[in-house]
C-alpha cells in the first residue's frame, strides 16, 4: 500500500482559494465610507454636583424611589427619606384618613383611581391614606397585577411628586392586600387649625 500523500501546508491551501479572487480597481476603494469620528468624552460630573442635584430633586418631588418587595409585602421611599418615617408608616403608627378599594377594577381603571385619589387626598391635605389593591386570587396565574403596578404609579410621575412612601399594610387594614401610603405636606395648604379643647 503507497504512503498516503502529506496534507497540503495552510499557504497552499490559501493559494488555491485565491485562484478565482480578482481585485477591486483603484477607484472603487474610494465608495467605502471612513469610519465616524469619535465621540467627544463625556465632562465628567463632581460628586458634589451630583449630591446637590439629588437633593434639588428631593425638594421639587422630582425623586427616585428605593422598592423592597416579596410575594407578600411591599415597601418604597424615596431616596434619602428618614428611615424613621418609613419604620413608623411599616408599623401602622399614621391613622390613615381615607381609604380607596380597588377590587374588581382592571389595571387602566384602576390607574386611574388611584391618580385621582392620591391627587385629591395631597390638595385635602392628608398625610396618610390607605389603598386596598386584592391578592390578586381572581388574576391569571393569581399574580396581584394591582400591587405590582402600585408599585410603579406610586414612585413616577405625577405622584413620585407628592408620595413620600408606601408600605404593606398590617393585617388588621388589610395586610399583603392592601398599602399605606404616606403623602408630602402640600406648602400651599392653610394651616391644620385644632379647636377641641380651645378656650372660648
């Protein structure tokens, strides 16, 4: 039995694809576009900058939320808020002063409601207000479409400017259906005037 011949060497094999290969002319590497120019670096930004953008967004309501949540409870606030504040409104410690039931609404209506709610409880200046949203037992696949999306509508927008922060409920206001939502002071609003007790 002959040898078996040597494999060809990788420059041959090359040779032999090129065989066909028939260069562009001159002028046709003109029609390939140069590549763009770069990007300017970006100005870099001072931390002290940043910290008194932050804390101008926290005046004006234009903030971001920190959001917490497990298959049972949720809880937001916004960036840089006492925690303190959000340990007292966890506990149930602020009576809420009025209340919205959202059971048996689809997630637009109820979007809806809750912007008219929350908007109108801020211009009645109350500080804290309770959102019944469900379980979400009727929802496909049981999910609480409700909650989750609370957890949007609450921290953006219109209301990221007059909610300060929001936490699961306690059992006995409805518990992992339901949240406690605390509101900032509207500056606009007339003093709370106190009469009971007062001397006549």
């Amino acid at each position: 039995m002959p040898p078996a011949a040597p494999p060809p060497d990788e420059a041959s094999l090359f040779a032999r694809a090129m065989l066909d290969v028939v260069p562009l002319p001159a002028t046709s590497r003109e029609r390939i576009d140069r590549p763009p120019p770069t990007a300017a670096p970006a100005t870099p930004i001072s931390e002290e900058a940043e910290a008194l953008a932050a804390l101008s967004d926290l005046v004006t309501g234009a903030t971001h939320f920190d959001v917490t949540d497990t298959r049972e409870y949720v809880e937001g606030a916004v960036v840089g808020l006492d925690p303190r504040l959000v340990r007292r409104l966890r506990r149930g410690d602020f009576a809420w002063q009025a209340h919205l039931d959202l059971h048996g609404q689809t997630a637009v209506e109820a979007r809806g409601a809750v912007e008219r709610f929350v908007l109108q409880a801020f211009r009645d200046a109350r500080r804290c207000v309770l959102i019944v949203h469900g379980r979400g037992h009727n929802s496909k696949d049981h999910t609480p479409v409700l909650k989750e999306g609370l957890k949007t509508w609450l921290a953006r927008g219109v209301l990221g400017k007059v909610v300060l922060a929001f936490a699961s409920a306690r059992p006995s206001d409805g518990g992992a259906g339901a949240l406690y939502v605390l509101l900032r002071r509207d500056r606009r609003a007339a003093p709370m005037r106190i009469t009971e007790g007062a001397k006549r």
